[in-house]
C-alpha cells in the first residue's frame, strides 16, 4: 500500500484532569509542595484527609495556622451571598476555603473583558479575614467547549492539518483527542449537496446531522418550516451561538455534519429554538472521499499518533521482475495463450503471443489476494504490436474492472471496462 500525505479535516482536543479513586473516608494523598511520601503512613509529608468535623485533632486554630477542615465557597458560606454564615464560620476560627472560580461566568463571551466582580469580592473578603483560599477554575464557557453543557472540558477545533504517512505513522500536532479525526486525501474535491431533508419532526434538543462527513462548515445553509404558514426560512449560520441575540434564527454548523440550534436544557440561552414538529433542510459541501477508521488507519487518543493499516493485502508478490524462466506460482493463468514464456524472448520480461480473440478478460495472469484496504498496482509494457495489454480487479464473470493500453490503426488508445451485476462480496 502506498500512502501519500493525507490531510486531517477535524480533530478536538481537551486537556482533561487525571481522577483518583476516592476510596475510604478517611484516605491519604501527597502534599502538592513537591515533597514526596515515603512509604510509612505516618510521614509527615501525607495529609490526613477527614470525613466528619468529629474526626479532628482539634476544633480551633490560630492565625496563620493549617486549618485542617474547610467548606466550598461560592455553593455553602461566602461573605458576599450568605454575610450571616460567613460570620458563624469566622467564629469558629475555620480559616480553609475551596472557592470555585466560575469560568463561564469570568468570560461568557469570547470577545469580551474578564468579569471578576463577586469573585474579587469575595476572596478579597476571606484573605482580609486570614483565610486560607484554593481557587479552583469551573464550569467552561459554551464558546470553548463546542457549545455544551458547562460541565464538559474545553476543547479545540484542528480545521485543517497535513500529515505525512509515507512512513506509515505520523503524530498530531495537538493532542490528546476527544472527536476522532477525519482524513481525507490531499486531492479530493468536495461534493456539493444541493438539497437534503434532515427532519420532518423537529424536537427540541435535538440535533440534526447530514448524511455526509466531514462537511466545510462555512459552506452549510439552513432553512426551517416551522408549519406556521411561512413555508421554509433561511437561517443565519454564525460562529459562536452564545453570542446570537436571544430570539435570533442563527445556528452553527461543525465538521460533524451537526447543526446546532438553541437548546433550551443548557445553561445558555441564546438564538431560537426550532418549533417542535419543524422541517429542517440544508445545503452544504462535504468530502466524500475519505479513508476509514478501523479499515485504513487507527489513531491513539491520548498520544495523537495515527497509524496507517499496513499489511491488510496479504497473497500479493510485492515486485515482479520476471528474473527465472519460471513464473512464481502465486501467478495463475486464467485462458493461458498458446504461446508465452518468462525470461527467454527478452531479460526480464513477460512475452505473451495471441491469436484468439477474448472477450472480457483476455488471457488474464493474475494473483488471489485477502484482506482489504488500498491497494497499487503498476506494470510495465515495453512492446505491443497489436490487441490490448492492461491491468484488471476480477471476482467473477458478474463483477470485474480492466485499464487497458489498446492500438487502433498504429496509434495507442488507454480504455477501460467494467462489469458489476451483483454486489461484490470481497
């Protein structure tokens, strides 16, 4: 199989947080200064976690002390939202504060300044008091993680990438993976898809998908009958939803072939949302030519690095040079002429003399061949003073393909033909 570069049409990327088992209440984890546990469980350098305020050394510590016990800021006692709980806690001298920095709530808009408003209160607030605070940045910005819930990780769209897999494995420039990638060849062409009917019954939440992928997202058109009397609509496709105005037709469109409406179960509302029971039709641009997962190439999520299936043709003669005077018997003759021979008319090469007239296949030297994937085949003719001299993809008499170098009064003509009565079954 020989690979030429291959270009890479989508990919998402995320860095995700590695997660511990939680195990027992009370458990034990290394200290995040950089100093290592031994072994012994009574180190000093293992923090005791506990479960309950029942579970304590001790109940009140002094300015600047390690608390041991702490709450969640912004959701329990925060000086800003609950003043009056915020107080309790300062009395009872609880100095430990995890306070959830809300990301979507700093930057909703992709385009605009951070809004630190409560948050700098509030720390503010705990550091005044001699608390101790862990800021922990949450809840991602529909803009930076393909516009779902925000509880699901950033991530970021790869357009386009050319890859190199004439060696057989090449490695993303970003990674690890959260969508598999969609390679195509360089040269391919996208097909234009003038009209296609995505639903007849649209529900809300829903996510309609064209039946063709990858698809050029700036290429996609929407329109939508909402059976209000106004037939069918176009809609504006933008960039970012969480940016539409509340109320606006606007969807997205992504590689996936998803078109992306206003869905009312997130936690961002903004655009329109489809009636339930809508037509939703498009038009768009997409490859239609691309190389399989699983068939042509394989991927590793966390590394990036793809693979190309090399080795799923087995039964092929890798190159024939016709050096003996017998053929390898991995050849067969299917209507052997009357005459041929290998490495005696002339070095190296295949002479085979003709006076019958075949229809289809002609005399047809050829090799079985399993497995699957992409293939190349190449031969060499160096004289032919008469009839046709070619390559052919043969099952049987139903299904075949042939490309073939023909001379039609001295001059010589390329040509094919094919046959495909029934579906082919290898």
């Amino acid at each position: 199989m020989r690979y030429a570069p291959w270009i890479l049409l989508l990919l998402a990327l995320v860095s995700a947080p590695v997660c511990a088992d939680s195990g027992n209440a009370r458990a034990h984890t290394i200290l995040t200064d950089g100093v290592r546990a031994t072994s012994n469980p009574d180190d000093a350098a293992w923090l005791t976690l506990y479960s309950d305020s029942t579970e304590l050394p001790k109940t009140t510590f002094q300015p600047g002390e390690y608390c041991f016990w702490g709450v969640n800021g912004p959701q329990g006692v925060n000086p800003v939202k609950t003043p009056d709980l915020y107080q309790w806690l300062k009395q009872g001298n609880i100095k430990g504060v995890r306070y959830e920095i809300p990301w979507n709530g700093l930057q909703q808009y992709v385009t605009t300044n951070y809004n630190w408003g409560e948050v700098e209160q509030a720390v503010n607030s705990y550091a005044q008091d001699g608390f101790t605070v862990i800021g922990l940045l949450s809840y991602v910005p529909a803009w930076a993680n393909g516009h779902r819930d925000r509880t699901a990780p950033p991530i970021q769209s790869v357009p386009g990438e050319v890859l190199n897999l004439s060696s057989g494995t090449a490695t993303l420039a970003h990674a690890p993976v959260v969508h598999s990638p969609y390679l195509v060849p360089t040269n391919a062409v996208p097909v234009h898809v003038g009209e296609e009917i995505l639903t007849t019954n649209y529900a809300a939440g829903q996510v309609p998908v064209t039946s063709k992928q990858p698809v050029i997202p700036s290429s996609v058109r929407v329109w939508v009958d909402e059976n209000d009397g106004q037939g069918w609509r176009e809609w504006q496709r933008v960039e970012r939803l969480i940016e539409s105005p509340d109320g606006a037709t606007h969807f997205m469109a992504d590689f996936r072939g998803r078109i992306l409406f206003r869905n009312n179960n997130l936690f961002w509302l903004h655009g329109k949302t489809p009636a339930n029971g809508s037509k939703v039709k498009v038009s768009y641009d997409a490859y239609d030519t691309k190389y399989e997962l699983n068939t042509d190439y394989t991927y590793d999520h966390v590394t990036g690095t793809i693979t190309a299936q090399l080795g799923l043709i087995e039964g092929s003669i890798g190159q024939e040079t016709f050096s003996s005077t017998t053929l390898d018997p991995r050849w067969q003759w299917m209507d052997a002429p009357g005459s041929w021979d290998v490495n005696q008319s002339a070095p190296g090469h295949l002479r085979v003399d003709s006076s019958a007239t075949l229809l289809t296949r002609g005399h047809f030297l050829h090799q079985t061949l399993t497995g699957q994937g992409d293939f190349t085949v190449q031969m060499r003719v160096t004289a032919m003073p008469a009839g046709h001299c070619g390559v052919m993809i043969y099952q049987d008499e139903q299904n075949w393909f042939r490309y073939c170098l023909t001379s039609d009064q001295g001059a010589r003509i390329w040509c094919s033909a094919a046959t495909v009565r029934s579906p082919a079954s290898g």
